[in-house]
C-alpha cells in the first residue's frame, strides 16, 4: 500500500468513552491517521489547506465510533448459534459443544466456519476478537490465517485440556503442552501484527493442576495473555470445589496455577464471592461478561455493578454459541436487560446505561485484555479501529422520523440500530468492511 494510501484524515462528529467510563460527544472533529495510528485530533477544524484525496467527510447521519472488542467468543461453536438451549452448562457441553467442536480435525470444515465467524464479527463491528479456537492445532492456526487474512486484530487461543473422556477429546499433558509450543511457534510464522497468541486452559474441569500450572508458567515465560472460564453455573462451582477440595474457592485454583495476571480474562463470574473478587482484585484480572451466554444457557444474573464496585476491569463478550449472536451491539443490549431485571429484583439498584455498556464494548474490552494503550477510544497515537455509523440507511431499521440529536442518534444506535448501520470499519486504519 502506498504511504498516501496509509494517511487518512476524517471529518465529521466522533463519540468515544474515557478511561472513567463517560461519554465523550464531539459534534465536528478531525482524525488524522498515519499508518494506521492516530497522529492528530482537532476538535472544529479548519479545513483549509488540507488535500481532498485523503479526506472523508461524514455526512449528516454518520458519525465514528471505535470498533468494537469482543472479549469472549468461540470460533469453533458457530454452527451451534441459537440451538442447544435447552441444557444448562454442563449438560449443554456434552450434548450440543463437544460433539461440535470434535468435527474440527477436518481443515475445510474448520476453514468453511472461521471465514465465516471472522466476516460476520467483522462486518458487526467486532474490530478485536479474543478467540477460544479449537483443541486442535491445525484448526487453530487456521482462525489465525483466516482472521490475518481479513485483517481482524484477534487473539488465537488453542484451546488446551487434558482431564480424560470416554470420546477422547483430550490431549494428555504431554501433548498438550508440545501442542501449545507448536501453535505458538507456527503462530508466529504468520507474521501478522494483528495475531496474538492466548493461553487457554478451557476451564478447571478440564484441566488439572499439573497442566494449569505449566501453562501460567509457559505465558509468564512468554508474557503471554490468558484466558478461561470461571463461576458460570452452580453445578460447575460444586464441581470445581469438589475436584480440588485443597483450595479455598474457584479463583484460588487458577492463582495457584499462576493463572491470573494483569493479561488474565476470565469469563462469566456469576458467583464470584468477595474474597474471589478481592483476589482478582489483587491480581488486576479481568472478568469478560457474557450476559446473552448467561441468559440462554441459564446459567443466571450477573451484577457488573457489584464487580465495578470492586474495582474488577470488566470486558464484553458474545460468547458464541453460549450467547445467540455474534454481535456486541447484542451483547450491549443483553447486559443492559440483565442490569434492568436486576434493578427490579433488588432495592436502590442502579441498573447500567447505554454508556456502560458502550464503554465495556470499547475501552473497558481493551483495559480488559490489557491493551488500552493501543486500542479502544480515539487517541493521539492509537491504532485507529473504527467504524463509521449511519443512522440513516436505506435498509436500515432505525427511523429517523424527527429530528434528533448526536447522542440521541447515537442511543438509538445501541438500542435499535444493526449491521446495517454499520457502514464501514477500519482495523488499524485500513477498511475492511
Ligand atoms: N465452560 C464453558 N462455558 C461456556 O459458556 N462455553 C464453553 O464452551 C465452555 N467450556 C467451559
């Protein structure tokens, strides 16, 4: 690409989150972007003087938005969106999701469902995945092609477990972890500046002590992030408690193992107790919220509003196929009833707004995933990941029957608005949608 290709300037109304979780509105503004980054904002700019060829000016109707960060979302369990609901958890696993994610030995298969979940997250505005991808190897490096190929900034996680099944999908520990060397290495290979590796022990009942704890070993080795499941359903709790009976809770076990870092999320943490959360705490861990996941597979309510009390960074998650869609503007949506139904339930409860879970989608995904200082609000050197909203489409649902606001314009956006309205993204400032 030519360097007059890689610069960008665009002009028009912006809204993005600060690092206190408020909305910032900006009625006219100037990005400028340089290889991929941001390299100056002015707010009401001056044109003059500035060459057409690089310029976009938003039209009345548009405004930009940084991309959206789904913390939490498996590759492999596309084909399974919106069946299997019925189960809960563990049930829901055995029945619908192992037998699924078996079926991930066939490459054309495997390439056939990541061309599809990168396209469709992309063109919902999912600018960075972090992606459980499968127990095998090859199919996990596949994602990694796929998604370098689209140029989606992801998070590859191969998936690793080693607690023995009658189905034989397991690897033993042995495999497991010259697996995980070989999927990092060949990672590598793809030489994509987008495409990270992540650790990802699937869960503790998948996996036991010896393997967690050579696996927090090999991602402090190679500071690498990390991520897994925790408290998402009661019968899993009992389980875990029962499996390692010499651990004081759920989160202790993953702590001994070395598990939670600063680079660590964990999703679900429905029933995470205050010690838990004091550790995670401690740890500067992150809890990615699934509430669609949550919901479907009735696994129950989870309180942000307890855990931001906490001081626990909280990310956002679609959760496929445990969550029906592949779309963070759902998943807002989602965490927004699930705040309402709990305010319901309890006295004095402040339910969260659309600038909550617009900040959960956006700098608090990447807080979470340790990387707001490359992504996640529009700031002077960060990686411009963006997307151009219209809130007046041809096709589109929103109706713009009288006049609103920018903000107004925008809630309506959260709430009501769809792909559709999603007109076009950029992934460090090149268009992919
Ligand atoms: N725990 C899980 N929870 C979930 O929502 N989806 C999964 O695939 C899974 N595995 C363990």
């Amino acid at each position: 690409m030519s360097q007059s290709a890689r610069e960008k300037i665009f002009v028009g109304p912006f809204i993005h989150s600060n690092e206190q979780g408020e909305l910032i509105v900006v009625d006219r503004g100037m990005i400028h972007v340089k290889n991929g980054k941001i390299s100056n904002i002015v707010i009401n700019p001056n044109l003059d003087g500035i060459k057409n060829e690089n310029v976009s000016v938003l039209s009345n109707s548009q405004f930009l938005v940084p991309g959206f960060i789904d913390c939490h979302i498996h590759a492999v369990q596309l084909p399974n969106l919106g069946v299997g609901y019925d189960k809960q958890l563990l049930e829901w696993l055995e029945t619908y999701t192992f037998p699924l994610e078996k079926k991930y030995t066939d490459e054309k298969f495997a390439e056939q469902v990541f061309n599809t979940v990168v396209q469709q997250t992309i063109k919902s505005g999912t600018t960075t995945a972090c992606y459980f991808a499968s127990l095998y190897p090859k199919a996990s490096i596949i994602l990694g092609q796929v998604a370098a190929n689209k140029g989606q900034r992801a998070f590859i996680g191969k998936i690793s477990m080693n607690v023995k099944r009658s189905d034989n999908y397991y690897e033993t520990t042995e495999q497991s972890i010259e697996n995980i060397n070989k999927f990092i290495e060949d990672l590598a290979k793809l030489n994509s500046p987008l495409i990270k590796p992540i650790i990802t022990p699937r869960f503790a009942l998948s996996c036991d002590m010896t393997l967690m704890k050579k696996l927090g070993k090999l991602a402090k080795e190679k500071n690498l992030h990390i991520q897994t499941h925790v408290s998402e359903n009661q019968d899993e709790v009992k389980a875990v408690k029962n499996n390692f009976p010499e651990y004081p809770s759920y989160a202790a076990v993953y702590d001994a193992a070395g598990l939670l870092t600063n680079k660590t999320v964990l999703a679900h943490g429905i029933y995470l107790t205050d010690n838990e959360l004091v550790l995670l705490n401690e740890r500067d861990t992150a809890i990615i919220h699934c509430p669609s996941s949550n919901t479907c597979l009735k696994s129950g309510l989870c309180d942000i509003q307890r855990l931001k009390s906490k001081q626990i960074k909280i990310g956002l998650g679609t959760d496929v196929s445990g969550g029906q869609s592949c779309s963070i503007l759902d998943a807002m949506r989602s965490a927004l009833q699930v705040s309402i139904h709990l305010s319901l339930m309890k006295d004095n409860y402040k339910a969260v707004n659309y600038k909550d879970v617009f900040h959960m989608a956006t700098l608090g995904g990447a807080a979470a995933l340790a990387m707001d200082n490359q992504v996640g609000n529009f700031e002077v050197g960060k990686e411009f990941d963006a997307l151009i909203v219209d809130t007046d489409v041809s096709d589109g649902l929103l109706n713009n029957l009288q006049s609103s606001s920018l903000e107004e314009r925008f809630q309506k956006f959260i709430y009501s608005g769809d792909d559709r309205n999603i007109i076009e993204v950029y992934i460090s400032g090149c268009k992919v949608k």
